[in-house]
C-alpha cells in the first residue's frame, strides 16, 4: 500500500525559472517585433504627353507616365535621374533632387516628336 505523501509542487524549479522568462520573451518579441522607423521620402509627381510613355528613375522602370501621374512616387531625399521615353519622341531627362521636408516635386513632361 503506498503511503500518503505531500502534493506535488508545480512550480519549476529555482534554476530553470529564467530561462523560461527568456523563452517567454523570446516568443512575445518574435510576434510583435519593434518597428524600424519610417525612413523619410519626398512625394514625385509626374504628368505629361504621352500618357504611355515609360517613366524610369534611377534606371528603374516604374511604369507609364499615365501610372506615374496617378499614383505618384516615393524617393529617398538625394539627386534622382528621371528619363521619360516613347516610341516615335526624342527621351526627355531631368535631375532633380528632393530635400527631407519639401513639398510634392511636380514636373511636367513634354516629349518631342522624333522630326521626319
């Protein structure tokens, strides 16, 4: 016949408590990770003839001018290259360079038809 004997304690022992604290930190971080601050943009705004002309910044293509002016798009302040091109008009450039804190950039692009 066994004897009667104490309830069990269902507490973890003394040594293993921080590292279930850590193991508890570990999952609440992992699933509400800190958030990077918002890097800083300026707002770009294009608009102009042809509306199915290719709109490139910095060498990427981001799209027609028709997407571009309705959307707009985001830059990093700095110096940006922006090349406007269609089929049949001579490629229109522009640099521009957008500070932290500035307004919308709004350009107008006027593309010139290739001459005959």
């Amino acid at each position: 016949m066994r004897s009667a004997s104490r309830p069990r304690n269902r507490r973890a022992p003394d040594a293993v408590r921080p590292l279930l604290s850590l193991c508890l930190l570990s999952v609440l971080t992992a699933c509400d990770p800190a958030k990077e601050p918002a890097k800083p943009t300026v707002s770009l705004r294009l608009y102009g003839r042809p509306p199915n002309a290719t709109v490139t910044v910095d060498g990427q293509p981001l799209g027609s001018l028709q997407f571009v002016e309705a959307r707009g798009v985001a830059v990093p302040p700095g110096v940006h290259y922006i090349t406007v091109t269609a089929e049949g008009y001579l490629p229109w450039d522009r640099e521009v360079d957008a500070k932290v804190g500035s307004p919308p950039i709004t350009i107008a692009v006027a593309l010139t038809p290739v001459p005959d």
